[in-house]
C-alpha cells in the first residue's frame, strides 16, 4: 500500500492527515457523481454502511438554508 512509503506514514497535511484527505475526496465524488456504490468502490469499504456518512455530508450541505437566501454578492 502507497502509505507505507517512506514519509507517508502518518503524513499532515494543513487541516488535517491523509483521512482528510480520503474524507474529501469520498465527499466530492458522491457530490459529483450521486451514486453511493462508486464512491465505495473508490474506497474499498465492504459495507454500504460506511460509505453512507459521505452521502450524509452531502445531503445536509444540500439542505443548508443559507443556500435558499436570495443575496447577490458582488
């Protein structure tokens, strides 16, 4: 596995580790794509259950009402 490399063990990055990193990526392809499947095989999650928590974020980022206020920003 690549995070067995020299360095990448355990590596930081500014906000967080590699699972930030994995987290982001999940959340952005189910955001993308909407199929909850492709995300899991992304991951390599055996259980839907796992994979559900990414199309949680999405579905509540979705539902934000601050998303609803008609402002124009310029």
């Amino acid at each position: 596995m690549f995070l067995t490399r020299p360095g990448l063990l355990g590596a930081r990055c500014d906000g967080g580790g590699v699972g930030a990193l994995r987290h982001t990526a999940a959340t952005l392809g189910y955001l993308h794509t909407g199929h909850p499947r492709a995300v899991q095989e992304f991951l390599g999650h055996a259980e839907p259950r796992m994979t559900s928590r990414y199309a949680h974020v999405v579905d509540m980022a979705k539902r934000n009402p601050a998303l609803f206020i008609p402002v124009k920003v310029d």
